[in-house]
C-alpha cells in the first residue's frame, strides 16, 4: 500500500474515481496546483487498475505543473507518483532516481511530511519486491529521525495508517524468513506488535474505505501467520477475499486468493489451496499482469507437488518458465517506450524550467521582472534583520519617456528600454540587480553598500546614461533619468521600503529630473 489518494476518491470503484479526477481536470478554472494534485491522484488510481500507461501520462503532467508553480512539496509528490509508475514498468534504476531527487527537495524545503511520503512510498517498493527486510530498515529510520513528526501532521492520517500497513507486512514477513538481523530483532517485533495494535484498533472504529480496508485485512493476515494463529489468518483471509471480490480490481482480488492459499496451504487444506491459486491465476491473467500471474503459477505448483500431482505440479512450473519468457520479452519491448518516457520527463524538465524563468523575466528586456526582483529584496533583508550586510535599493525613472513613445513610436521606445538595460548591466557590479518593474520604471539593487557607496553609484549610472550617444537609436534623442535612494533595514518591511524610494524619487522629478535624492528619513546621514 503506497498511500496518496484522498478518502473521498478511496471510497469510488477504481473507474469511478479515475473518472472523476479525469473530469475535474477538464475543469478550465482548476489552478495549476490543484491540477497537479489532480494528476497525482489519477497517477495513483492508473496504478490500482494495472493501467501504467495511463499512470505515466499523468506523473508527468504532475510533474510539469508542480516545477512551473515552484511549490517545492508539490514537486516532492509528483516526483514520488513518477518514481512508483517507473517502478511498475520494472525501471528499478530510474525510480530510484526520482525518490532520490524528491527526498532532497523534502528535505531542503523541510518538508516533514514529503520525508515521511517518500519512506512510507520507498517500503511499497520493496515489498513488490518482496525485499521484506529492506522495507522495515527504511520505515525505521524514518521511525527513528526527526522527519517523523510529518506522520502526526493532520492531514497525514491516511499516511500513517499506510506505515502500520507498510510496516506490519514488511515485518512479519521478514520475521518469518529471518530477514531481519538478529540485533534488531526485538525492536521490529515491539514496533510490529503496536503497529498491528493500530490496525485493529482502525478495524473496530469501522468506516474505512473498502481498498483501505482490504489492506489493513491483508496485514493482519500476515500478523497472524507470524503469531501461528492459523484460525485468526483463515478468518481474515476469508474476509479480505470477499471484500476485494466486490471491487473492481482484478489484481487486488487476485493477491487476496493467492495470500488464501497460503493460509490454506499452512493450515493444510491443500484441495482447496490449489482453488484460490488457480482462480488467481485466472485474475491476473485477465489482467494481463504477467508477473502476478507467474507467482501464481509457482504457488499452485508447490501445493500440486505439495499432494503428489506431479504431473500438474511439472505443468505448472512449466508454465512459470513460459510466462517469464514472456515477461522477458515483454520488458525488452517496454524498453522503447521506458525510453520515450524518459524523453518526455527530460523534455518536461527543460519546459517547466524554461516556464520558471519567464516567469521571472521581463520579456522585452531579458532582466528580471518585479517578482523577480522582490524576491532578491525579501532575502536581502532577511539578511540584514539576521545581522548581515546592509544593501540599498534605487528606484529609476527614464525621464520624459512618454515624448519618445509620443515623438518616435513604440518600437523606438523599446529600443530605447532595451539600450538602457544593456548601458547600466554593464556599470553595475556582478552582484547587484538591475529589474524592470514596468515601463520606464526600473529598480537597482546594490548588495553590500553603505549609503555614500550607493549615491556614488547611483550618480556613476545617472552620468552613464546621460553621456551616451543616443543617434544610432533615433536622430536628436537624449536620455536621462533620476533616482530615489534608500537602504533596506530591520526596521521597515519591504513595503515601507519601497514607498520611501519612491517619495525619493517624486523629489527628484520635481528637483528638475537628472538627479537624485535619498529618502527623508536618511537625508541626514
């Protein structure tokens, strides 16, 4: 169990609810955010249905979206759907990949929750493995660090009900076959006992959804065989049968049989092991999920030899050996379209990074944009609220702007932006910040300057447009331009800033333009 789909679309028939994420998404007014959640989870319900293509469709798109909103969490999720989708296609190598490249964003954006996600979603990964002993060494580091505490996070109930089931599988069936070391031992068998705990105390408050429900099921069956309480494993692998036969999931209706025959099989009713592993092998087979059908196949195989058919038991591994030919195939023809896919994740890449610059960008220009540029100013104050370097901003107007659009036109005009941009990047230091915040408006961002340095500069910019020739862009044009001057301090936000800049620069326009003036409240320094 990978836990990621909300409990409203949990409590849908698989085609329902991948229906329903499929219609909202062809919403016009659903924001670029919510449509990659919407991605996400239709990602997550593909996977239920064994319908990978699909699955991956819409991993990218989630991918997509999250890198062009910026929003780091976001982009941990869809890294995390694209890592599970890579998986099912049996790219081990590029899943890896992608847990690797969310758990650095989790972690830089300390992301508790993102943290505990990609654990709970690394554990799935291992168990479709049946790498039992991995699965509980990842879900008790997450156990034993700080990152925890994103499992307590109130809109983590559906995760941490997902590593009790993660961790009770995991577990039980390490325990069994002695995956576990024995120095950690004791502490996986407390663990697994609180979080079996868990799971009945979720059975008897009721109301889970049906797939939620069918998990917790397949766990405890588990925790049963671990104990040797073959009467409580029969009973709930009876139940968890007869709950996945009422959904619309093949696959998960085959695993339930398949883990019946196992009890059966322990219990020793061999006949009618042999019935559950047959009419699994039937559900996978229907679902054309070549690898469950061939585990099928070697678990009907060992209760024929189990009872003496030997016969049946030769044709059924014979089968096995069919069916991994097949698969063999099968992954060797995937390999093209694996190669596709990564293609379009590299392409998506260069697009949504390619979206993230213009977003911050002025088009005309090239130079950052005001977003761009406030969010330079936010963290340069943070730096001095934190103690650090003091750093001015200047705000600039070009003077008489609107008498070269009025006189020369606007291609001129942007001609004239263009030149200014290129006249002052090529003044100004390699760590300061020329943006556009529209127009003729621009603003200098001078990093680690006192306010004499920021005046000499400033100046040092005014006297460079001034004396530039300005006829190879329109016969008989000057160009000159006045700033307003402040520092950035703890004591003003951004806002107040800036609007202290900007009273600077009125005084310098009504000083007759060409010129500078600091803001009042720094005029007697």
């Amino acid at each position: 169990m990978s836990g990621g789909v909300s409990d409203r679309l949990l409590a849908l028939p698989r085609r329902t609810a991948l229906q329903e994420v499929e219609k909202n998404l062809a919403k016009s007014e659903v924001g670029a955010a919510e449509r990659a959640l919407l991605h996400r989870d239709a990602v997550y319900i593909a996977l239920d249905l064994g319908e990978a293509a699909c699955a991956m469709t819409h991993a990218l798109s989630a991918l997509e979206l999250a890198r062009a909103c910026q929003d780091g969490p976001l982009q941990v999720k869809a890294h995390v759907a694209l890592a599970l989708v890579q998986a099912e296609f049996y790219d081990d190598l590029g899943a890896g990949v992608q847990f690797a490249l969310a758990d650095g964003l989790a972690r830089k954006h300390h992301d508790d929750r993102g943290v505990a996600l990609i654990a709970v979603n690394t554990s799935h990964y291992e168990l479709e493995r049946r790498n039992y002993g991995e699965a509980v060494m990842v879900l008790t580091r997450l156990l034993r660090s700080e990152h925890v505490r994103g499992l307590a996070l109130p809109e983590s109930l559906g995760l941490l009900n997902t590593f009790h089931v993660n961790f009770v599988v995991a577990a039980a069936e390490a325990l069994l076959i002695g995956q576990v070391p024995l120095t950690d031992q004791p502490g996986a068998e407390e663990q697994l006992q609180f979080s079996a705990s868990f799971l009945r105390g979720l059975q008897r408050e009721g109301g889970m959804a049906s797939l939620e429900a069918t998990a917790v099921l397949d766990a405890l069956t588990r925790y049963a065989l671990w104990q040797g309480d073959l009467t409580a494993a029969q009973q709930l692998a009876d139940e968890h049968v007869r709950l996945t036969g009422q959904a619309d999931v093949p696959v998960l209706h085959g695993r339930a049989l398949l883990d019946r025959s196992r009890v059966r099989g322990q219990i020793g009713d061999l006949e009618a092991a042999i019935d559950d592993a047959q009419q699994a092998v039937e559900h996978f087979g229907a679902a054309a999920d070549g690898l469950w059908e061939s585990r099928a196949r070697e678990t009907l195989a060992e209760a024929y030899a189990r009872i003496g058919r030997f016969e049946q038991a030769f044709e059924a591994q014979r089968a096995v050996t069919r069916g991994v030919e097949r698969l063999f195939r099968d992954y060797h023809q995937q390999r093209a379209l694996v190669g596709q896919i990564a293609q379009q994740a590299r392409e998506a890449e260069v697009h949504a990074r390619a979206m993230a610059q213009a977003a911050l960008s002025d088009p005309l220009t090239g130079i950052p944009n005001r977003t761009q540029a406030m969010q330079v100013l936010a963290r340069l104050r943070e730096q001095v609220v934190g103690g650090g370097p003091v750093s001015a901003i200047a705000l600039m107007d070009l003077d008489h702007f609107k008498r070269v659009n009025d006189l020369y036109g606007h291609l001129t005009g942007d001609a004239v932006l263009i030149e200014v941009t290129r006249l002052l990047t090529a003044e100004l230091r390699s760590n300061d910040v020329l943006a556009r915040l529209g127009g003729e408006e621009f603003v200098v961002i001078l990093t680690g300057v006192t306010l004499s340095e920021a005046v000499r500069l400033c100046d040092h910019l005014r006297a460079t447009l001034q004396r530039a020739d300005w006829e190879h862009t329109a016969p008989g044009l000057n160009m000159t331009a006045s700033f307003g001057i402040t520092m950035l301090s703890a004591e003003l936000d951004l806002t107040a800033t800036l609007q202290a800049a900007d009273r600077a620069l009125y005084e310098a326009k009504a000083a007759g333009r060409n010129t500078m003036q600091v803001a009042p409240q720094l005029q007697y320094v």
